[in-house]
C-alpha cells in the first residue's frame, strides 16, 4: 500500500499539499479531480517522490520515501512535459528506457506499444499528440508496475483512444496494480474509478 501521512508542502512560501493523510491500495483506481492549482500534479509527483516534504511522510510497502527508497521501486508516470525522442520509433523509445531497469523483454515492449494502438515502425516526430499520449501510457505500463500515476492521460485523445486507454487501466487494475489518475473533469473519473477523491487548494477530500 501508499500510505500518506500529514504530508504538507509548500513552493516559495504557497502551500501546494496540506494535511494529506490517506492509504491508496493496490488492485484499485483512484480519481483525483479538482481545478487547476488544487494539488492534483503535485500529490502525483509527491507520491513519484519527485519532491520532498516540508513535513509528514509517503511510505510505501513499508518503506518511506526519502529516507528508505528514494524513489518507489516499481512505478509508472505521465506526467506533463513528458520527454519523448524525435528521432526515433516507438518501439525504439521504449527499448531505450527499458535498458535502465531491465525488466522488459521486446515482447513487452510489443505488447505495450499493441494495447494503446500504436505501431511500432513510425518515428515520434510523425507523432500526433494524441499519438504521443498513447506513446506516453504504453511507457508507463510496458514494465508492468506497482503503481501507475496518470496526470490527465485522456488529454488528446478521440473517444475511441479514451476508451481504449480505459480497458487498458481496467486490465492493470485486474493485474494488482495502484492506478491513480488526476484530471479536472470529474466526470471522466465516474466510469473507470473505484474511488473519487476531490482536491482543494491543496487539501484531498473523501468525494
């Protein structure tokens, strides 16, 4: 589990996370909504272990971040200003991250690439953006993580690549993995969430 304990942070005196307390388990989807600003990005990146709190602590599986791990050992992102290259396939692009951790065959990477509905032999820089966001999620999940952390992953997409990415997370959830999906329409959240969870000005609320 994802266990947040008054977790407070703040960016140049702005509270941006407040009295976060809550357990996020694995085999189920989390909806994070809220508007611009309420903290959404940030509990991700919190969680990501991409800042550091000003107080409390996230530990996961037991071990807290910052202090045990550096970062959760098993995690999957899409985040803004995600980093894609150019100059290279989607295939490639996957190859290439997979050499970091060493978990994922080129039939995983295959499979990834196939699940989002993309080929594999088209350079990124043909790329739509809605084919750049399914190229974002399939390196999110080609390493089969513990947790998925999705900021806005419908973002771009027609309603056939919306609901293909749905089935998509319902199968990563079925796997046992923690999804956590921020977006600021919450009515996106209704149809594929176990949980909704409202942010507010850095505050997460029981919906």
């Amino acid at each position: 589990m994802v266990e947040i304990k008054d977790y407070n942070k703040k960016l140049s005196s702005r509270p941006i996370l407040t009295d976060i307390n809550y357990t996020f388990d694995y085999g189920k989807i989390y909806g994070l909504y809220g508007h611009n600003g309420s903290g959404k990005t940030m509990l991700l990146r919190a969680i990501a272990g991409l800042i550091v709190p000003d107080s409390g602590k996230i530990v996961i599986d037991g071990k807290q971040l910052h202090k045990d791990i550096s970062f959760p050992p098993s995690i999957g992102l899409v985040i803004e200003n995600m980093n894609l290259l150019p100059q290279y396939n989607a295939f490639d692009n996957l190859k290439i991250l997979s050499k970091i951790k060493k978990v994922a065959t080129d039939d995983d990477i295959s499979t990834a690439i196939e699940r989002v509905g993309l080929k594999s032999d088209l350079k990124v820089k043909k790329f739509s953006l809605g084919m750049k966001q399914r190229l974002n999620i399939a390196q999110a999940v080609f390493e089969k993580p513990k947790i998925i952390l999705l900021d806005e992953p419908t973002n771009a997409l027609d309603n056939d690549g919306v609901k293909l990415i749905y089935k998509l997370l319902d199968e990563e959830r079925k796997r046992g993995a923690l999804v956590i999906i921020a977006t600021h329409h919450k009515e996106d959240l209704e149809e594929i969430c176990d949980v909704v969870l409202k942010m507010s000005e850095g505050g997460l609320y029981e919906k």
